[in-house]
C-alpha cells in the first residue's frame, strides 16, 4: 500500500500542537483540503518553508492506521511575503484561507483544479496589486470562487419575471434572499422592499450588477481595468459578505478580526 505522496500544496493555516509541533491545513489540486502534522522546532527549515499563503510541492506520509499525515518535506515555489506588509492584503489572504478551509474547497467534489487556479491566481494578484485594487480584486475572488462552486445567483435576469436585468444604468435592484435570485426595479414597483429593513433584502445598483456581469463574462485583464464608485463598491461588499458567510453556513472569523478594515 502506498503511504508516501507528493503533490502542489498552498498552506492555508498553521497551528500549534502539542509541544513545539504545528497541524498545517494545505489545499492540494489532487487532494483538496487536508491536515497534515509538522513536526520540528521554531529553527525548523522546513517550518520556515511551511507557512501561510505558500505554495510549492509537498510531500507527505500517510498512516491509515493511525489517521495521520505527516509533512516529509515542502519546496516552496511561491513565497508571497508582500501579503504580510500589508494589513488589508493579509485579511483578504487569510478570507480566502479561511473560505476554502471551512467549505473544504467548495466541498471536495467540484473542480479542484479550477479551485487552485481561482485560489493561487488571487493570492499572486493581491501580493502585486496596490490596496485599491485589492478592494475589487478580493470582491472578484468571492464571486469567481461562488461561481466555480455552483452557488453563484443569476445576474443576468430577474428571478420573478425572467426580463433581462438591468434595464437600465440607473435602476436599482435587489438580491431577495428568500428566493435567492435578483428582482428587477419592475417587480419592485409599489412593493416596498427598497424601503424595508428586513435583512431579506439587499439592494444593488446596476453599477454593481453590471460589475458581477462583466466578472463574469470579461476576460481577467478586462474586468481588473474596470473602476467603480464607492457606492457601488460599499453594496457589492456587503452583498458578497453576506452570500459567502451563509455559503460557508457559519460565521467567519476574518470577518470578526478584520471589521472595519475588510
């Protein structure tokens, strides 16, 4: 039986255990999201190597018998230090560790491969990008990763009547949670839900809409060029907040540590 394996791992998180040893959680293109058991003091190379938001190839032992992994070595590719020279860029990182830890890479049973590529791709992009653009670029992650995943709503027509949405560059919509779908400013005539305070509903400007259409159908280069009000910026966050945080069906703890910097 084999037990030892090697593959691309990006480690999400690390923690202690034990005396001096750390439980790493890693995300793998061929095995999803696992923990494995570093063993080694704080002058450990490889502990240096084996740290959050790194990537490379790792190689493993695997001990059926005792449930246990265990990191035999790690040769880092990428480094990505600059995301902790910044404190926004080291919460959005650590949102993204976070989001692929607790749904275990949407589940371990979509496409772990799109699921590195979306994962390493934002991670390399935030670490180059100035702070604005890690605003949109950590709001484009949360939309792509809902979408890889199967979770992401309709944003191209309007869950009541099916009319094509927006209608126009000034209308108002709103993300009706009840049905999980976006109603276009028709439906909402004389109903009284922009209005409302019920946390059911979410509004959303066509800027923002339009946004998560383009995202969507926009090469990366395209829609990285796109500028926004902050308006829109401040609705988007909150809707993709709220849609990622009851996706993962718990509260996130970046969410918490990070309120008012996120």
């Amino acid at each position: 039986m084999q037990r030892s394996f090697s593959t691309k791992a990006l480690v999400l998180q690390s923690r202690i255990f034990g005396e001096d040893n750390r439980i790493v959680t890693f995300l793998s293109a061929d095995y999803g999201v696992f923990d494995a058991v570093l063993y080694g003091g704080r002058k450990s190379k490889l502990r240096s190597f084996v740290s959050p938001f790194h990537s490379g190839t790792l190689w493993f032992y695997d001990d059926p018998s005792k449930n246990l992994k265990k990191v035999v070595d790690f040769d880092p590719s990428s480094f990505r230090t600059g995301l902790r020279e910044n404190l926004y860029k080291t919460y959005a990182a650590s949102l993204c560790a976070e989001i692929i830890g607790k749904t275990e890479a949407g589940g371990n049973t979509h496409d772990l491969e799109g699921i590195w590529v979306l994962v390493n791709g934002f991670l390399d992009g935030l670490e180059l990008c100035g702070e604005q653009d890690s605003v949109l670029a950590l709001l484009r992650f949360l939309w792509r990763f809902m979408g890889t995943t199967g979770i992401q709503p309709d944003v191209f027509t309007c869950g009541n009547c099916e009319s094509k949405i927006p209608a126009n560059p000034e209308e108002m919509l709103v993300y009706d949670d009840s049905q999980e779908c976006f109603l276009c400013s028709d439906c909402l005539s004389g109903s009284g839900i922009l209005q409302s305070e019920s946390s059911l509903y979410k509004p959303l400007c066509a800027e923002g809409l339009i946004y998560l259409q383009c995202v969507n159908s926009l090469k990366p280069s395209e829609s990285r060029s796109m500028v926004l009000h902050a308006s829109a910026v401040s609705q988007l966050r909150d809707l993709l907040f709220f849609l990622i945080e009851k996706a993962v069906g718990q509260k996130l703890k970046t969410f918490d540590a990070a309120r008012g910097i996120l």
